[in-house]
C-alpha cells in the first residue's frame, strides 16, 4: 500500500507525517483546509525536496469529502482536527457543534466512503489521530475530549467492523505537544457569540494547563504507523504519559461524588498558573 492521504497536513503532525512519507517513498495527497493553504504547502514541499500532491479538502464539506473518492486511497490518515479550549457550561452551541463536525462527524463521513473502498479491494489501512484526552478528562478541553472520546468508539468498532475485509485500523494518540495547536485552542473564546457576563470563568486568566513536549516523537510513531511499521493498535505519545493515563482511566471507579466538593480541583488550577507555551523542560 503506496497511496495515503492525510488530512489537516497544512500544520503540526500532519504537515510532518506528510513530509516524512513523502520522503520514504510514499505517494501521499496531503490536504488542507482552505485554499490559500494549498501554494503554501507546495512551496514547503518543494523547499524540503520532498514530491506530494496537495488538496483542498475541509472534511465537514460533502463536496470536498466526494472528490476524495476519485484518489484511489490505499491509506487515510484522519488528522484534522480543532480544539475548542472553555468550560462545558460556557462553550457556545455553535462552537459545541463545529467541535464535532470537524473531529468527528466530517471524518466518519470521509471514512465510510474510502473504507468501502478498500473492502473492495481487500486491503487498506486506516489511522485515527486521537489524543489522550480521548482516554481521559481535564477542566477547560471536555468539549475537545468528549470528540475525542467518540474517536476512540468509531475506531475501535471500526476495526472489529473491518477485521474481516483484512482492513488495518490504529490509534494516535497525542499528549501535550509544542505544536501551537492546544494554546490556538484557548484562545477560541475571543471569538465567541454569547454574553461575557454570564461566563463562569474569565478566560483572559487562563492557559493551556500542562507543560507541553518536543512534538518529534508523535512524528515518528504517526509516521511509523501509517506507513505499516508498527502493529499495535493504540499508540500513545509521550510513553512516559502511559502510567499516568491508565491511572487517570481506573480513578472513576473509586471516586466518590462528594470529594473535594467546595474546593478546586488542582487539575483546574493548574490552567490560571500555567504560561502559553510552556515547555517541558527535562
């Protein structure tokens, strides 16, 4: 399997996994949301000497998502993706809703046409970017995580679903990494249509809550496993986070509805002390 298509290449790991398989020899159709995204991309392939093809391609458009079926894709990678930083009780509608057209509906709907496809064929290999948040929770990303969470569902029924028609399916799943996206993503209230006033909280005072890593090793293993060089079928970055995250998974069973209650939670504090774009710091 040659030909892969990766969405939301026009920035982070997918601009990265696009150019890392395009230098290994894959053909890879990297696209992008919007067309002034399109020239820019071909000049960075150009300058990193790699040969891709780039596409138009917002997954919440049927228009764009019907063209992509005329690519022949052997291997999808589904790496669009928006965080929409804010309280459950805050988050407009309609922000609510873009969250999900764009980190899960608009893939699904990408995915079940090409996926047919490859049934035919009777080969193919599909890779979801996820995220830890779609295994675990933190104040201020629950809209962003509850998305990721229906990732996590989609992909693992997807591969029992598929494991018949010798269809591939794995997980990337990405924690705090020093790409930009995640201090985008709380800045997303400045653009809110709603009434300040009944806010619970003042975004203004906060930030992205977690020191944020080197993102090369998510490249490596987004790359690894969407050219076939890796089996397993959850991948979470950074391993050092593993022990921590399955913790986080198992806590709920022994929490009890009334702990902590009149206090905050320092997970939650965590967001009016942290500065953007802190880095881990080894």
């Amino acid at each position: 399997m040659k030909k892969v298509l990766i969405t939301g290449a026009g920035t982070g790991f997918g601009y990265e996994a696009a150019m890392r398989l395009a230098e290994k020899g894959f053909d890879v159709i990297a696209t992008v949301e919007i067309w002034s995204q399109v020239q820019t991309l071909k000049r960075q392939a150009a300058q990193r000497g790699v040969t891709l093809t780039v596409e138009k391609l917002d997954v919440t458009n049927d228009g764009d998502r019907r063209k992509a079926l005329g690519w022949g894709i052997e291997i999808l990678v589904n790496n669009a993706g928006v965080l929409e930083g804010g309280s459950v009780l805050d988050i407009p509608g309609e922000n609510i809703s873009h969250q999900f057209d764009v980190n899960v509906f608009g893939p699904l709907l990408l995915t079940q046409g090409i996926a047919k496809q490859m049934v035919e064929r009777g080969k193919g290999r599909i890779v979801w970017v996820s995220s830890r948040e779609g295994l675990n929770t933190n104040p201020f990303t629950g809209i962003y995580s509850a998305s990721k969470h229906a990732v996590e569902a989609i992909a693992e029924t997807m591969s029992l679903e598929l494991q018949e028609f010798g269809i591939e399916v794995a997980t990337v799943n990405p924690g705090p990494f020093l790409t930009g996206f995640n201090d985008r993503g709380f800045e997303t209230w400045k653009s809110w249509e709603d009434n300040p006033s009944e806010r619970l909280f003042d975004y203004s005072k906060l930030a992205f809550p977690r020191a944020q890593f080197d993102p090369e090793a998510v490249y490596v293993t987004l790359t690894a496993v969407a050219a076939g060089e890796v089996d397993t079928y959850r991948n979470l970055e950074p391993k050092s986070m593993l022990e921590e995250t399955k913790h986080l998974i198992e806590a709920p069973w022994s929490k009890k509805i009334r702990d902590g209650l009149g206090t905050r939670p320092a997970s939650l504090q965590h967001s009016f002390e942290m500065k953007p774009e802190t880095p881990v710091t080894e």
